[in-house]
C-alpha cells in the first residue's frame, strides 16, 4: 500500500498515493483492491491503492488472470483505525499535541538559556 509522507508547505504530511498512476488518492473517492486469488498460505491478501474507478479498472486489466475485490479506501481506513487497531484518534491527537506543547517548551527553555 503506497502510504508516503507528502511534503506541502506546511511540511510532510501523510498521503496515499494510487498504484496505477501514482497521483495522490482521496479517501472519498480511492478504493482498496486485494485479489480474492491469495493463497491460503498468505493468510491475507496484500492490498492495492487506486485513485479511482478508472484506475481501478486499469490496474486490473494488468492482471487478467486475477480476480479482485474492493472496499471504498475511507471505509478501509475507518475500519483498520477503529476496528482492527482499536486506535482512539481523540487520545492519539491530544497525546501528539501534548508532545508538540512539550517540544516547544523545551525549544523556548533552550532559547532562554543561551
């Protein structure tokens, strides 16, 4: 799965960029295909990211022989966070700001004392 950090002028954030052509993918309108041809052996199926159902046709006719199946990337996402990981994203942003406060603070301690 092409997950990157994307530089902005922000700075980096995380995207997801499509497998077929590589642009960055919306999560309203990406989807998360995996061939439903996996070996049992796998015990899972990798994933492929596409920007949309134009790619998604285009990747699959690179693997005529496969089958695959999809899952609306927000879906996929909402389901891997909340579900599969059990992550609380409310206690994941209020750590990161916590962390970030405590940054600062020690970047303006390290100022003052100079």
């Amino acid at each position: 799965m092409p997950f990157v950090m994307d530089l902005r002028p922000e700075g980096f954030v995380p995207a997801v960029r499509c497998d077929q052509c590589g642009e960055l993918v919306v999560a309203e309108t990406g989807l998360v295909l995996w061939s439903i041809d996996a070996p049992l052996a796998l015990g899972g199926a990798p994933v492929l990211v596409v920007c949309d159902r134009e790619c998604a046709d285009a990747l699959s006719a690179r693997y005529p022989d496969a089958q695959f199946a999809a899952l609306a990337l927000d879906t996929y996402l909402v389901t891997l966070v909340e579900d599969s990981l059990e992550i609380d994203a409310e206690a994941v942003r209020e750590r990161d700001d916590l962390a970030w406060a405590i940054e600062r603070t020690r970047d303006e301690v390290d100022q003052a004392l100079d």
